[in-house]
C-alpha cells in the first residue's frame, strides 16, 4: 500500500499539470470566445436565441462522445488539441449566458444616463454595462471552470495527460488508491478555482481592486505552481520525466553500444489491464537499449489504431480478431496463420502500418459462466445457450456489445433473446460470480476465470476469430534504426500460461502493471 502510495504521488505532478494546463486553456479561449459572442447577441433577440441554441445544444451531447468526435474530426490526431478544442467548447454555455444575462439585465435608466451624457456605444459598453454585468459574467467563468476540471478527467482515452490518467488505469487494475488520486485532486481542483474566483467575484461586486488583485495573484501563483513540472519536463530528456513511477531501468551496456541509443518512442496501449502489462514490458525492452519511451494509455481501439496509422504512436500490441473485424472491417472467417498473413498484408498496404509477428499467446473473446451453474443446466458451448429460455442476461464491456464479433456471435447461435448488460471489464467477472448476470464476454488469458471457477463456452461454430497478440510499427516506427530488431526479440516469447499469471497478478494480488511486466521480463531473460 505504502509503495503504491507513493508511486501515485510521484505521477502527480505532471498528471496535475497537465490537466491544469488543459482546463485553463480551455476556459480562457472559451471566454475570449463567449464574451464578444455574449456582447453580439445581447444587442440582437434573433441573434441571442440563436446563440443560446447552439450552445445549449452541444451541453446535450455527452461529454466523452464529444471527446470522442475530436479525434475523427482532426483527422485521426490525438493528444492535447483534440481534447482542448472539445473542452473549449463544453465551456462555452455558461459564460455565453451569463454575458448575455449580465448585459441585458443592465438598468435601462442607467444607460439613458450615459447616453445623455454624450458617452458613445463603446464607452458605455466599456465603461457602463460591462463593468456592471462583470459579477455575473464571472459567476458563469465559475460554472464553466467546474465544469471543464470535471469533464477533462475523460480526455484520457484520447490521449491527453490528465488526473483522468489515475481513474481509468485504477479502475481496470482494481488499484482503488489510483481512483481516490484521481478523483480527490480533481475535487480539490475544481474546488480551488471555484473558490478563488468566487473572491474575485465578490471584490469585483465591492469594486475592492486590493481583493482582486490578490485573488489573481493567488491564482496565478498557483497555476504556475501546477504547471511548473510539466513546462519544466519538456526541457529534460524523456528518459527522466515519462515514466510513471518506477526508476528508469539501467543498462550495463557502454552508451555507444546501446541500440536505441537517444531515439524517442511512444509505446500506446488500450484500457484493460493485459494492455499495460504488454506496454511496460515493451518499454522495458527498449529502455535496455537506451530509448527513451514514453506510453500513452487507456485508449480506444480505433483511436490508438488511427494514432499508430499517423505516427503519433511508434508502436502498440493488438489482436489479430479486432484488426481483421474492426480496423479493416472484414468478415471473412480465416485459420489462424491465414489471418495473420492477411492482416499484416492489408494493414501494410492500406496504412503503411508494420507487423513484425506473434507474441506467441491468443487472448480471444469467449462467452463464460460459472461452473456450477454450466455443470447444473447442461451448458458446455455456445449453442448451448440457444436453447435456454428465461430472461438471461448476458454482460460484457461496452466495446465487445459495439463490434461486429458481438453481432456475428449473437446471429450465428440465435442469442437475440439474451438482454445484454455494459460494464467496465473491471467488474465483469465479479458480476457474473454474484449471480448478477448469466454470461460475460470474456477475454481468455484473463485470470479472474480460473480464479472465479469459471467455464468458457466452447464455440462450435467457429464465429469469435483468432486473437494473436502482435506487435504494430508506425510508418515512421519502422525507418528507426535497430528499433524492430530490438523489439523483435519478444516474437514468440510468451504463451497463454505466462500472460495468464501476469494479468492474474495485477487484477487479483493487486500488482502494479509495471511489476507484472518485471515478472515477464524476469522470465524472457532467464531463457
């Protein structure tokens, strides 16, 4: 627990400085954008409503999608942007209707009074309304900075270093001390911004300009505090600032015999927790020959495919089953040696995208359920299923219910009358050991199975396609000198047994990724 304390606050810094980084650049391009557009439509009703709707609109779509569509949207980029632009505009509403609300609330005898004066439209909007709408003008920056320290949490999947970083990985991992990371110091963020500029809110309504200029100075020192590590980690060797907690890996080899000596890698992975073992190993291997890596995690399948297919990843392990059905969207059932010569063909045709070989372990997607109830209804395949009546719920992760192996399953063994259930995979495996659903769309080299007495319903037909794990270069990856041949040495080096007992470890003894990795690592290297 200590150690695990411990290895989550050295990640703070640069986690907390990049999610600050990402909210207030959000909200100060958010409110330079809201307040002229705030200004336009309190002088025009059409223009006002108009406005209002269209800001009010994008609040109804859900914060994650509208992450999500950045991504396509840039055309496959990933990272800060995608997330800053989409967070731009979540925050957009509130200080667009406060502006609004503030300059159309002004008194009309107030401004006939400037007017008559002799005072123009830009001294009485400058010197007049603006000054008077300003508390509640601020009032809005406050809803949008809660907003946006909250909904930054999901820029992880695309990329983005967040405190989001700490919720999606704990909760994949069961690493709980990871989530109360996450989600306390996002708290204590949103909490710190909304306080500070509430005082500046109130100094602005008492016109005290001491009270103001303090709460900005406060401000402003701390967010130069957060954001410190981060700016200061872009002038250090990557070597020294992306790891995430466990000390740099030595090499005995002199400097100049060192393969990868200086080159820059991005390692990428998914969100479940085979994916950071996998990119810690993978990071290990490379750090050996003195690359410096840093990895992305907890990214989606097509994100991170689309990342890798543009260079910004330099290399990832995926499955050949999601690259034949998902990525180049073919349907065709093939043999294992089949698929994998065709999928390494197409990949490197269509996205210039390398395929080096097999791990050498297939994590396939399967239907499983408990033993004792398998045993007690005579349920020992797939098609077994079909014949079962009742309101059976089958549960699984959102992904698996949204690819076509799902569809193709579902079809294939006339499983339309079984209810599904999405839920992080996480959590899965406990529910169907609790009884809470039937069956659950698991992964075969997952621990949890064995370890929850469960049985994996054969598949008679064939539908689920093999899911080799292989390794992906990038175009630009696979031009990095000695970077394959380095990478290569990990092709056909470990099976179902030896991935099974890695991602056991992690989601049953509570091991961290980076330490199931050591333990492969410590079994590739006593070979």
């Amino acid at each position: 627990m200590r150690e695990n304390f411990i290895a989550r606050l050295q990640e703070l810094p640069d986690l907390l400085g990049g999610h600050l980084i990402l909210s207030i650049s959000a909200i100060i391009v958010g409110l330079v954008i809201s307040v002229p557009l705030g200004v336009v439509a309190s002088r025009s009703p059409r223009l006002r409503s108009t406005f209002l709707a269209i800001a009010s609109v994008t609040q109804t779509i859900p914060s994650m999608a509208l992450l999500a569509l950045m991504v396509p949207l840039l055309g496959g980029m990933i990272g800060f942007l995608p997330a800053f632009l989409a967070l731009t505009v979540y925050s957009m509403l509130p200080m667009l209707r406060n502006t609004v609300t503030g300059l159309t609330e002004v008194d009309p005898a107030i401004i006939e009074a400037a007017r008559g004066v002799g005072m123009t439209e830009r001294q009485l909007l400058l010197q007049v309304e603006i000054p008077l709408a300003l508390p509640i003008i601020i009032a809005g920056i406050r809803t949008a900075a809660v907003w946006v320290v909250g909904t930054a949490t999901l820029s992880t999947p695309i990329g983005a270093a967040s405190l989001g970083n700490y919720i999606f990985a704990g909760l994949q991992t069961r690493n709980w001390v990871s989530v109360l990371f996450g989600c306390v110091f996002a708290a204590l963020l949103a909490i710190f911004l909304d306080s500070v500029i509430r005082l500046m809110e109130v100094a602005v309504r008492r016109r005290d300009r001491s009270l103001t200029l303090a709460g900005a100075l406060i401000l402003l020192v701390a967010l130069g505090a957060g954001m410190a590590p981060v700016l200061y980690g872009h002038l250090r060797p990557a070597q020294s600032r992306l790891g995430t907690g466990r000390p740099v890996q030595k090499s005995l080899q002199p400097a100049d015999e060192l393969l990868l000596a200086g080159q820059r890698v991005t390692i990428g992975s998914k969100a479940f927790t085979e994916q950071y073992i996998l990119a810690n190993l993978l990071k290990r291997q490379l750090e050996s020959q003195g690359a410096l890596v840093e990895n992305i995690q907890n990214m989606g399948s097509t994100i991170l495919f689309d990342a890798l297919a543009r260079s910004t990843v330099d290399l990832y392990v995926d499955y050949t089953g999601t690259l034949w059905t998902t990525i180049l969207d073919r349907q065709t059932p093939q043999e294992r040696t089949g698929l994998f010569i065709d999928v390494a063909k197409h990949l490197k045709e269509e996205y210039g995208v390398l395929t080096i070989g097999r791990l050498g372990f297939d994590n396939s997607y399967c239907l499983a359920m408990r033993r004792d109830r398998s045993t007690a209804l005579g349920i020992r395949s797939i098609e077994d299923l079909a014949a079962q009546s009742g309101d059976w719920v089958l549960g699984g992760d959102p992904e698996f219910f949204g690819r076509p192996e799902w569809v193709t399953v579902r079809d294939a063994y006339q499983l339309g009358h079984m209810s599904t259930r999405g839920m992080d995979a996480t959590f899965m495996y406990g529910a169907v050991r609790d009884g809470e659903v039937d069956v659950i769309g698991a992964y075969t080299t997952d621990g949890r199975i064995g370890a929850y007495d469960l049985v994996i319903l054969r598949d008679p037909k064939r539908v689920f396609p093999p899911y080799d794990a292989i390794l992906l270069f990038s175009p630009r990856a696979a031009k990095i000198p000695n970077l394959v041949e380095v990478a290569t040495r990990l092709v056909n080096s470990i099976n179902d047994e030896m991935m099974r007992e890695a991602n056991r470890r992690v989601d049953l003894e509570r091991q961290p990724p980076e330490q199931a990795a050591g333990y492969l690592h410590s079994l590739l290297e006593s070979r």
